[in-house]
C-alpha cells in the first residue's frame, strides 16, 4: 500500500495526467454525441411541427375553398357547388326518363 503522504513521483504524475487526459476526452466525446443526439432531435422536431403547420395551412385553405363553393355569393346567386349537383340530378332524371321510355 502506498503512502498517502508522500508526492507523487515523476512517472506517477504523468500517468495521473495521462488518466486525467484520456478521462476529459472520453467526457468530451460523450458531450459531442450527446449534443449530436440533441440536434437530429431538434431537427426532427422543427420538421414535425413545419409539416404539422403546411397540413394545417393546406386543410384550412382547402376549407375556405369548399365554403366558397357552397354558399351564396354576395348577390345570393345560388352557389356554384350546387348548380352543379342540380346539373348532375337533372341529367340524371333526364337519363332514367330516356332509358323507361325507349327501352320499352
């Protein structure tokens, strides 16, 4: 066993710089991938929420169009939306009639 008292010699004080050396770099490499793992986490994260928000945008925007297209306009005009399924209705019935009728 070792005296505590004594100083260190030469060759022991260079091996405790070396540990103390090999101990700052591992810490060190241990902070760098600590700090890499924050960042892709961050990243991650930042593109998330930026799709999250252009989902949002585009459902709202999506929104606004169809509102568009089923309500009056100012005059109250009927809507186009249903101008078209009136269209689509009438050629329909038109249809049935034409098949009842010549099918006959």
């Amino acid at each position: 066993m070792a005296d505590s008292t004594k100083p260190l010699s030469d060759d022991e004080r260079r091996e405790l710089e070396e540990l103390r050396a090999e101990k700052a770099r591992k810490e060190q490499e241990r902070k760098a991938r600590r700090d890499r793992a924050e960042l892709e986490r961050l990243k991650a994260e930042r593109k998330r929420a930026m799709a999250e928000t252009e989902r949002d945008r585009r459902a709202r925007e999506l929104g606004e169009r169809n509102a568009r297209l089923m309500e009056p306009d100012e005059d109250l005009n009927m809507p186009k939306g249903q101008k078209v399924v009136l269209v689509s209705l009438a050629i329909l019935v038109v249809a049935i009639i034409l098949v009842t009728v010549l099918g006959h």
